[in-house]
C-alpha cells in the first residue's frame, strides 16, 4: 500500500488520488493532501517527515492530515510561550463515516449510534454521535497548542446529544499555569448553534517539541 508523502498516512485505496512530479507517480489519502504535495512538491520530498503545521509562527505537532479534516485557530499573546487566557479553537463537522469508523476502531457498536429503525424509539428521536467521539475534539484542539501537549486528567459533563453532521467547535483555554510545565484549562465544545453540548476542565503538561 503507497504511502502518502504529505500525511505519511496510507493512500486511499479507493479512487486513486496521484500526482506526478520529475516523473514518478505520488498517491495521497485525500486530495487536500494531493493540493499540499502540487503546491510545494519539493518541500514534501525532500525534507524529513513529520511536516508540521504552523501557527503565530510557531510549530505545531499537527499533520496535514487532509481526509481528518478539521481547522483551527490559535490565540496566544506571546508567540513561543504559554499564559493564562491563552486558547485554541477547533471545528469539525462530524460525518456518518466518522461515527462508522469509531465503531469499527473502539468496537462500541451501540444501536443508538448505528441504527436508525433502533435510534427512532429512543428519547433522542434518531441516531447520536457517541460521546467519546465527541469529547476526542478536544484532544484534536490540544494538539494545536505549540508545544507536545500531554493528556494528565479531564472531567467532562455531557450537556447535550450531537447529531450525525452537526458542526462543531471545541475551545480549551488556558486557566492556571502550574508547576513543572503544567497547565489547567477549561474544554468546551459548542454545536453550530451555539449550544453547550460538552464542558469541563484538564490539566495537561506541555513538554518542547523533539528536535
């Protein structure tokens, strides 16, 4: 299976996504990744892997991971170091075929998020995103912080359920900076309506980038 020069992931194996360059055919997971690799080819091939993602100048330890999908904003006062208020937002519209794939990764094949008929006579009326696919947007949000952000603890209250295409933004914002490169946050995740549907707190530490 061809590997994806832009993500190092493994390239679709479905429709064929390729571009060629000096000759030699390059396959690509998603065409996001086929318009990063057209657009810099030499920068794909001829530095290293990871490609890191950038922000305020700063690099990030986030992928260009086209087929993930997802963009975020970051919000720092000081490029190159954390305080309190600092934040990250990221959004992602989450699909049937995310919800599917989280079945088939964690094996939580619940009726409720997988079959409608079954779905229908609950009280939510219809299928639901799972709860953990959820609250996984903050960790995608942490990932954006510069720096190598490491999961200590989280508490999280499920305010309401999320349905299969809702939009989705989760912000996780710097409250107490604590010993030892230690950080408290508050994680919020809010639909395209702005309603609550997830809030708590984590403290993560958040170690340098590896060289």
């Amino acid at each position: 299976m061809p590997v994806d020069p832009v993500c190092g992931m493994q390239a679709s194996n479905g429709d064929e996504i390729t571009a060629k360059y000096e000759g030699t055919t390059y396959y690509f997971c998603s065409t996001d990744c086929q318009d990063f690799f057209e657009e810099h080819p030499k920068r794909f091939l001829d530095e290293p892997h990871p490609h890191l993602s950038e922000a305020s100048s700063v690099p990030i330890p986030r992928l260009p991971y086209g087929r993930a999908g997802g963009e975020f904003d970051l919000f720092i006062a000081e490029p190159g170091s954390l305080h309190v208020d600092d934040r990250v937002e990221f959004r992602k519209t989450l699909t049937d075929d995310d919800v599917l794939m989280f079945a088939e990764a964690t094996g939580d094949t619940n009726a409720l998020h997988l079959s409608d008929s079954f779905a229908e006579g609950t009280r939510f009326g219809g299928r639901i995103v799972h709860g953990t696919l959820v609250s996984g947007l903050i960790s995608a949000a942490l990932a954006c912080f510069p720096g190598l952000t490491i999961y200590l603890s989280q508490n999280l209250e499920f305010r309401r359920p999320v349905d299969i295409g809702d939009t989705l933004t989760a912000q996780c914002k710097i409250v107490n900076e604590l010993e030892d490169d230690r950080y408290r946050l508050t994680t919020r995740i809010e639909n395209d309506t702005d309603e609550i549907v997830l809030d708590g707190t984590a403290t993560v530490l958040i170690d340098p980038l590896p060289e």
